[in-house]
C-alpha cells in the first residue's frame, strides 16, 4: 500500500468518526457475499490485514485496505440488515434500551452509576447512535497534523454513501429559533462545518427515516479480497515470544464463534501485514489487557500471562456527558432527532428530539405530570410515542477521564468503567451553562406553541430529576440547583474514547 493510500486511511478516521455512531441510497439492503457467520470459518487462515471489530472505523478501514490487500474482519455482533426497521429513527430508543442477548446495544452500568452502551453489531456506533452528521472541528485537524485536502476526501467518500441532508421541520424549526433568541449566534444555516453558533446539519437517516450505518460502506470493498465474519468474538492476540518489546510484532488472533468453537487466524509474511484493533474505547482495552499487555496489578490476580507490564492501558478514558428537559407539548410534533444544532462557544452542543416511539412502562412518567399540572390531554405523552420532545445538551471535549479494569477473563464481559463524571470542575460549569441556554429556549417566544404554560421550568427540572435516569444518588436540591442537576441525572452521550 502506498504512502497515498495510507495517509488516505488516517484521515478517514476523521470522517467516519463523524457519523455521531442499511440501506443504500437506492434503498436496497447490501447482498455482501464476503458477510458470513464465523462457524463457517475454516480452524485456521491467513490474512494480510487482520481488523478486530467491525464498527465505525473498522468497516471503512477495511473496505479501503481490501483494494490492494487480503483483508479480515472480526465483529463480535451481527448483522444490521437481518432486521430492516428495527434500527429506524423512530425506534432509537427502543433499540438502546433492548434487553436481548442479541441486541445491538449491550447494556452496561458504569462504576458511576450511569447506564451506557456498547455497539454489538456490524456497523457499530453508527446503528445504534442518534444519527447525526457533522465535520471535525478545523483546529482537531491542524492540531492532529492531519493533510486538509485528504480529510475533505475522506468527508465526501462518507457522505456519498450514508449521508442526508436533516430535515427542518416544526420542533426543530422551533428550537433553532429558540437557540437564536437565546444568543447561540451567528445562525450559520446548513452546513456540516463545525462552527460556533446555531446550523442545520447534517444526518445519516434517509427521506423515509431508515438509516445508513458505517456497514453501508462496505459497499466500497473490493469483494474479491476481504471476508467479514459475525459474532466472532476475539479472545487474545498472539505474538512470536512470551515477553514482547520494541519492534516485536503480533502474528494473529484467537476468536471464538457463536458455538464456542475456537478458531486462529495469522498474519501473512508481507512486512506490511497488521493487526489493526478497531473494537471502541472499551473493547480495544480489554482485549489488549487479555492479550498480556496491560497493568501488572490486573492481570495477574486474573492468571492472564503477562506479556508486557503497560500501565497505562485502560487509563484516561473519558465520556460526554447528556443532560437535558423533557418538554411534554400541547401541540403534535414531528418525529426528528438531532437536525438543529447550538455550538456555544465549542464548549456546550445543544441538540433535540421529538416524537419518538417509548416503551410501554414509560406510561408512569405521564401521571407525575398529571400532578404537576391541571392539563388533563397531558397524560398522552408518555404512551407509547413521545407527544414532545428532549432538549439536550453536551460537554464537549471534557476534561474529567477515569479507568477500566477487568471483571474476568471473560471477554464478553464489560469490564468495570469509571468515566469519573464532572470531576473536573470546569466541565460542571460547562454542563450549568449548557442547561442555562436549554432552559432560555424552553422560555422563548419561538418555542411557546409547544409547551404548556402552566408548567414552569422549574417542574420540568423536577419531571428530570425524579426519573429513573441512571443509578446515582438523588439530593434535597436536585432539582433547585442546576450543578447538582446536572451531577445527578447526567446520561450518556455514547461518545466514549
């Protein structure tokens, strides 16, 4: 692979992570003949190019590999179109919070006390994630030294594939307005630059509300040179030696399919020939401390062989942090998720939704607002479609990062992760500026046909703060203070590195 085709591959990281983590634009499922479950496997193989986890980066990373190289990818999950709709905008809640072992979404619950969830799918993130598109900041890619033309190649080799235009149409109509009365400004209009103020951008939802993940772009591989398998978990990386240094190189990986059989696959002998570990924040960690390289403290308590003592494995991970309202509406609104967006002063991102589909034991949250209120046509919104909407908002960049530790050896077990929310104190007060402004737009004239005026900011600060929104302890002042509001019922954004 030439120097070209490599830098190419850096920046696509750029772009892929874009997708904020189906179907084809003609609206067909891909037919790919290279995807097949891992029992059909052969015991052993050899590959040039060996990707472990079939997500966000890894599905363009190895399309792009295959067009000069043999390429493997490993995805713990399933397949994305074995279910046509279930991944559609209107079920995003309902497939994040499913249960099922084979869901696409595994469930898990930081040492924090906050619910979170890991991508178990082919296509990753972009499957289960809220859809939305937009370009890296200019100064991340300077500062990443990265080459300007390529990443803008990058961009328009996504967007080619799994890219639409967000539509604008009532509630988000009303809180892009709402964010302009609220001072998010200049309105920059539709753009996918990320620039202060208030856009329309971009998302990876079509016209008829189905979505297009990052194993859309498999579409790219050249068929010929690269094979997918599903639910192939891997279980350690092989090197030559028992005890590894500078210059020592991985051979291959042990991965398990769905029947627990266990199978190797080996590295070519092309001096170009890598393992590249694409399997998130999380899973990349874990498999790399299962593998002998991690901290000599966890590993060998656990029995794991220590190849390399390397402490710094699963230190400095860091989540973003979504806090926000729920506005119950007089008035029907739209299904939509996340086209209107307030950059205020690259510190918060304020982002909405409306009209989704919820489980039917949400219906309790309507009888709290019942007592809160006179507006008996309130009851509705909690049914079984949201009849209203979430404004959220989003500490970018934050400063406070925690850890991970192995539970086990088991590696489909999550391990204990401790994103350590708010310990910085300036993504606090970032987090109190971002619900300033969300609570500004809840008040302004451009958003008052959907809201009930007789229910203040205030009640709906407490309607937030008596859900069951994660496992932290609730306060005498949840609701009255917007510091402790926001340490108590701070979500995920599922944006973990």
């Amino acid at each position: 692979m030439d120097l070209g085709s490599m830098g190419f591959l850096k920046v696509l990281l750029v772009a892929v992570y874009a997708l904020d983590p189906y179907f084809s634009h003609a609206e067909t499922v891909p037919n790919y003949s290279f995807v097949h479950e891992s029992t059909t496997a052969p015991p052993v193989s050899y590959h040039d190019y060996i990707v472990v986890g079939g997500g966000t980066a890894g599905c363009p990373l190895a399309a792009t590999l295959s067009e000069t190289a043999n390429v493997l990818v490993l995805e713990r999950g399933g397949s994305p179109y074995r279910k046509p709709g279930k991944t559609d905008k209107g079920n995003f809640l309902l497939t994040l919070l499913d249960p099922s072992p084979d869901s696409y979404a595994q469930i898990f619950i930081t040492e924090d006390g906050v619910y979170n969830h890991r991508a178990r799918v082919l296509g990753g993130g972009t499957v289960i994630n809220a859809g939305f598109y937009s370009h890296a900041e200019t100064e991340f890619v300077k500062e990443s030294g990265l080459d300007e033309a390529l990443v803008n190649d990058a961009y328009q080799w996504v967007e080619n594939k799994v890219v639409f235009k967000a539509p604008l149409l009532q509630w988000q109509t009303a809180v892009r307005d709402g964010l302009l009365e609220a001072g998010v400004l200049p309105y920059n209009g539709f753009t996918n630059e990320h620039i202060n103020g208030t856009k329309i951008g971009s998302t990876i939802f079509d016209m008829n509300d189905h979505r297009h993940s990052a194993a859309d772009l498999l579409e790219y591989a050249d068929p010929k040179n690269i094979i997918v398998y599903l639910h192939a978990t891997v279980t350690k990386i092989l090197f030559p030696t028992q005890t590894v240094g500078s210059g020592t190189r991985a051979i291959g990986v042990i991965y398990e399919d769905a029947l627990g059989e266990k199978h190797t696959a080996y590295l070519t002998n092309d001096s170009k020939s890598e393992i590249i570990v694409s399997a998130g924040a999380i899973g990349s960690s874990q498999l790399l401390m299962l593998s002998g390289i991690g901290p000599r403290s966890q590993l060998e308590p656990l029995g794991v062989k220590l190849v390399m003592d390397q402490p710094m494995v699963g230190q400095g991970i860091a989540d973003n942090t979504l806090n926000g309202l729920f506005i119950p509406s007089p008035n029907p609104v739209e299904l939509s998720l996340l086209s209107t967006v307030g950059i205020s002063l690259f510190v918060n991102y304020i982002e909405a939704g409306s009209g989704l589909n919820l489980a039917p034991s949400f219906g309790w949250i309507s009888k709290f607002l019942l007592s809160i209120s006179d507006q008996t046509t309130i009851g509705s919104f909690f049914d079984t479609r949201l009849n209203g909407g979430i404004i959220l908002q989003k500490v970018a960049r934050p400063l406070s990062t925690g850890h991970l530790e192995l539970r086990s050896t088991d590696p489909n077990e999550t391990p204990k992760v401790r994103f350590n929310y708010f310990q910085e104190p300036e993504d606090l007060r970032n987090c109190v500026q971002g619900m300033k402004t969300i609570i500004n737009v809840v008040n302004s004239k451009a958003f008052s046909k959907f809201r009930y005026q007789t229910i203040s900011t205030q009640q709906l600060l407490n309607v937030v703060a008596a859900l069951p929104l994660n496992q932290r302890p609730r306060h005498i002042d949840t609701a009255s203070s917007l510091e402790q509001f926001c340490n108590d019922t701070v979500m995920t954004f599922l944006l973990f590195q």
